[in-house]
C-alpha cells in the first residue's frame, strides 16, 4: 500500500464521505474502485478525450458549487498507483489528482448520479469565505486534517460551529481575554485558506461579528486558536 497527497475539488470529497458512511466501508476504498474502473474502461484513450466528454455531462448537472479544492491523503495499493503514475505520464499530465477526480466523478455519474444531482431551484446550501491564519496556525491546520485525513475546511467548520455553541451569547472581548492569543495569530495573519461552511454557520458567525462589532475572520482565527488548543491538550 502507498500513501498519496491528493487536490480534490470538496464536493466530490463530501460524496466520497457520504457514500462510505452509507456503506461502511474506507474513503479509501471508495476512490480505489472509481480508479481502478475508469483505467480498466478508458485503457489506452487518451485523457483529453475523456475529460472533454465529462465536461458535456457536467454541463447537464448542477453540481460543484464553488471550484474549491482540498487537501486528502489516501492509502492505494501500490499496483494501482503504479497504473496512475503510468497514465499520468502516457498523457502528460502533471497533477495526478485531476485523473482521480475524473475517476471518482465518473465512478458516481455511472453509479449513483443522485450523489451528484442538485435540483435548479434549490439554494446553495454552502458558503464560502476566505480567512487568512499566522504561519503556525496554517501549518497546525494541514498537519491536524492530514492526521485526521479529512479536508482542512471541515476542522475549521467544526471550530467555528464549537465556538459559536459555546460563546454565542458571551462577549468577544471577554472570549479573547479567557484565552492566550498573540497578537500576531489574531491580526497579523498571511496564509490563506478558503473555508467551505454550511450557510447557516456563516449566517450564525456573521451575526455574531456584528453583534460584537468585530469581524468574522478574527472570530474565525480565535475560534480556531481554541479549537487546536482544546486538541493539543487532549493529546497530552
């Protein structure tokens, strides 16, 4: 088995999530049949072919709000990573994730097309926001979604959702006064990430930096600097 660093577009990692809950099986798993499928079908075709006909079928789904892509470490057998590295360099291609996406967006539109189908008049469920963090906290998030082997996106939801269940009512100044926060990782932020977020978490995080006369990129970074607290304290 071997491990691979992946830039999957968020959508169709939430997919792979779901399905291997509804099945129970590995995430991991999931991505290997998608793989292992679209070689053994498009063998010896060429990539650009094949992404021109994925294409057509997108254009009948709408699907993939936001071109938002995250970070996912999965474990292949090592068979199965030769045949990628292989097709990769047949079709030149330099980003080895975009065969995996077309794989797994393939894999779904043959197997279960309702994963993927939105209806036309349904609202965007999701919201988008980028935040920028310290170099330590951008470094501190990758490695907790790596050990975690989910998307960054989803810790830093996860930490606004606990903060905002926790200090919804309480005043932001006596938040930042209960926890050690430099100034730095709090204002002097350079690394950015885009956080994909339920749109009611963005409307509960909104109201409450209005309500606090602040704005939702420092809630968003002290919710976080908690957050990883609350876990390196748990680890010790």
């Amino acid at each position: 088995m071997v491990y691979k660093t992946l830039q999957l577009p968020d959508d169709l990692v939430s997919v792979v999530k779901k399905v291997a809950q509804e099945r129970k099986i590995a995430q991991d798993k999931i991505i290997e049949l998608a793989l292992r499928e679209f070689f053994e079908k498009h063998k010896g075709e060429k990539f650009r072919k094949i992404m021109s006909t994925i294409k057509k079928i997108k254009l009948r789904m709408t699907t993939f709000y936001l071109p938002i892509t995250v970070k996912v470490t999965v474990n292949l057998p090592k068979d199965l990573v030769e045949t990628l590295e292989e097709y990769a360099k047949e079709n030149k291609i330099r980003i080895k994730s975009h065969i995996v996406s077309a794989a797994l967006f393939e894999y779904f539109v043959n197997h279960m097309p309702d994963k993927l189908i939105v209806q036309e008049n349904q609202e965007n469920p999701y919201a988008v926001m980028g935040v920028k963090f310290s170099e330590k906290t951008y470094l501190d998030l990758w490695h907790l979604a790596g050990v975690k082997r989910v998307p960054v996106s989803y810790i830093i939801e996860d930490a606004i959702l606990e903060f905002l269940n926790k200090y919804e009512n309480m005043d932001f100044t006596s938040v930042l006064d209960s926890i050690d926060i430099l100034g730095t990782e709090l204002y002097g932020s350079k690394a950015q990430i885009s956080v994909h977020m339920a749109r009611t978490t963005r409307e509960r995080l909104e109201e409450y930096a209005r309500k606090n006369n602040t704005t939702m990129s420092i809630v968003v970074r002290a919710a976080v600097k908690l957050y990883l607290d609350k876990i390196k304290a748990e680890v010790k």
